[in-house]
C-alpha cells in the first residue's frame, strides 16, 4: 500500500493531482496558532478601541443608580432588584457581543485563510471508530504530536509571562502608591499598563503562529511526498483525464511551434503560396542533407509567421503554389521531402542557391 510506503522512500515533492484529492478531504497545512492569535487580535481590538465607547454607554445606564444610592438600595428592598440585573446586562450586551463577533470572525478568518477557502468535506464528517477506541485515544494522549504541542504550550505560556512581567516591571514603583492615587489616575494607568500588556504578548503569539504555520507547511509537504512508484501511477491516471489530455496537448503544440520557428532562420528556402501556405526547407549538403528536410511549415497566420521570421533572418523566400501546397500535404516538420518532389525542389533550390553565389 501506498500509505505503508517507507518515509525515506517518498523522495517526490505531491502532485497537484494528490493535493487536490488531500485538500477535498479536508486535509491541509493548517495552524491552529493562526485562528487563536487572529480571535485574541478580534477581540483585543474591540478592547483596545472600542473599549471607551462602550465604558461611557454603560456608564449612562448605570449612572440613575451611581448617582442615587438611596434609590437604588429602595428598589432592592422593594424586591424590584432584577431591574437592576436587567439595566446591567442591556448596558453589557452590546460589548459582550462585540468581542464574541471579532472573536469568531478573526477564527473562521484565519481558518478559511489558511485553507484558501471554505471546504466542505463529508469525510471529516463520517464517523470514525478508531476515534472511539480507548487504546488509540490512549495512544494519541500520549503520542509524539501530543507531547510536542504541550512542550510547544508551555515555552509559548512561559514566554508571555516573561514578557509581561518585561512590561510590568517598570511600573513597579506606581503599584506601590496606588492606595494614594486618585481613582481618576488609576484608571489611565490601568488602561495604559493594559494595551501594552496585550500589544506585547500579541506581537509575541502573532510571530509564533507565522512560525507554526510554516513548520505546519513543511510538515504537510513531507507527509505528502510520494514514491516514485506512486508519481508514475498518478501520472498515469493524470493523463486519463480528458481536460488534463487536452491542456497537455495544447502545451505540446505550443513547444513545437516554437520549436519549429526557431528553424526557420536556418531554412535554405521558404516555398510559399502567398495566401496560405509556407513551407520552410533546408538543404545543407556541406551539413549531411542528402536530400531537402522541412524545419517548419503553417497556413494562413502560422505560414505569415513563417514569412515574417524568414524576412527578419534574410531567408530567400520564392513563390511557388504548387509546390507549397504539394509540400504541406505531403511531409511533416523535420522530414526528408518526397522523392516526386525532387526536381521540382531542386529547382526551386538551385535557383537560391546561384543568387547565393552571385553575393
């Protein structure tokens, strides 16, 4: 079987045939690191600045009771206290759904960016019974893959406190003198001392999951290497395909003409019936032609190409309908001309070849 194919013998980078197959499966280069970070940048965002906007209208709803004391201890002992509950949680909503919005926005985002789209696969979908296995659950508990995301876990969980306690430390002498400080300066310095933390621990956690996201790539790529037992089989198959036979042919035709012009500037002769046909001979007995070969031939926009090309290189061009017709029907691109068209070749031939001579 393929997939019990031994690593070091999967040399062969994946065809776009078996990316294809992976990625309708739902199996892709993917980071979890990627939609965290971009979920906690979404909700930080609205933190960092919305947070003001949503502070003052909060404040408004709460201000009757922060202003009123007395009323507000009035309606709790009157029992009406779930007004109370309920002007909190009106004032609350409108931010808790903000951060749960950028939240789920910046992880679909960061999904379907990595995919490069959004793939429905019915096979991520089917149940799995090895899932349900306690002895495969066991093992992929305390499976390499595992261990290494915990140790990736906590390097990245020990780097952000140090990070943190980087930003705190200067501020150290503030906390001190807090009890002293006026409520309207604690809270610029709270507010402060918080954007830094997040913008810090996010530079952090944003390097780290473009990090993870290329080693997921690499890791992706290798796991799809092939053998080169299985490239060939893919190939074959490949070339099954009517649109992939199709676009293979077109890329041959293409190379071959180009092929086929890069002759003509060494063509003895280009016989040509204006209007259609051209066909490109060469005759170099000095060069082992025992008799003319045709390097290149067309019609209509491919014979004007032939001419154009002949023109640009001094190639002797000579008009002769018969000829280019019989030529073009009769022998195809790096072939010995039929022996019928000998003499009237010949003549065609000798004629540039004694206007050769008399330069």
């Amino acid at each position: 079987m393929a997939e019990d194919s031994d690593p070091d013998s999967k040399t062969e980078d994946a065809t776009p045939r078996k990316l294809e197959e992976a990625r309708r499966k739902g199996d892709v280069a993917k980071s979890p690191d990627v939609a965290q970070t971009l979920s906690l940048m979404g909700a930080s965002a609205v933190v960092i600045f919305g947070g003001g906007y949503f502070a003052s209208q909060m404040a408004d709803s709460f201000m009757p009771f922060i202003a009123s004391p007395h009323a507000m201890l009035g309606v709790l002992e009157s029992g009406s206290g779930a007004q109370i509950g309920i002007t909190a949680m009106w004032s609350v909503a409108p931010f808790l759904g903000a951060v749960m919005l950028a939240t789920i926005l910046g992880g679909v985002g960061g999904n379907v960016g990595q995919m490069g789209g959004l793939i429905f696969s019915p096979d991520k979908l089917a149940p799995k019974w090895d899932k349900v296995s306690p002895m495969a659950g066991f093992k992929r508990l305390f499976g390499p893959d595992n261990f290494m995301h915990f140790g990736q876990t906590l390097a990245k969980l020990i780097a952000v406190g140090v990070i943190c306690w980087m930003v705190l430390k200067p501020h150290m002498r503030e906390f001190e003198n807090l009890a002293a400080m006026s409520p309207l300066a604690i809270l610029p310095l709270t507010r402060d001392l918080a954007v830094a933390l997040l913008a810090s621990a996010l530079v952090f956690m944003g390097a780290a999951a473009g990090a993870d996201f290329i080693w997921q790539k690499l890791r992706f790529a290798k796991k799809m290497r092939m053998t080169k037992e299985e490239l060939k089989e893919d190939y074959k198959q490949t070339e099954g395909d009517p649109h992939v036979k199709a676009k293979l042919k077109q890329i041959r035709m293409q190379k071959s003409r180009q092929r086929m012009m890069a002759n003509v500037p060494k063509a003895t002769v280009i016989v040509t019936n204006p209007t259609h046909y051209s066909v490109a001979l060469r005759y170099e007995p000095d060069q082992g032609d025992a008799a003319p070969v045709c390097v290149a031939k067309g019609v209509d926009a491919l014979a004007l190409r032939i001419r154009e090309v002949a023109k640009e290189h001094k190639v002797p061009i000579v008009e002769n309908v018969p000829l280019a017709r019989a030529l073009y029907a009769a022998v195809d691109v790096d072939e010995t001309i039929p022996r019928e068209h000998f003499e009237a070749a010949a003549k065609v031939i000798g004629f540039v070849m004694q206007k050769r001579k008399k330069r």
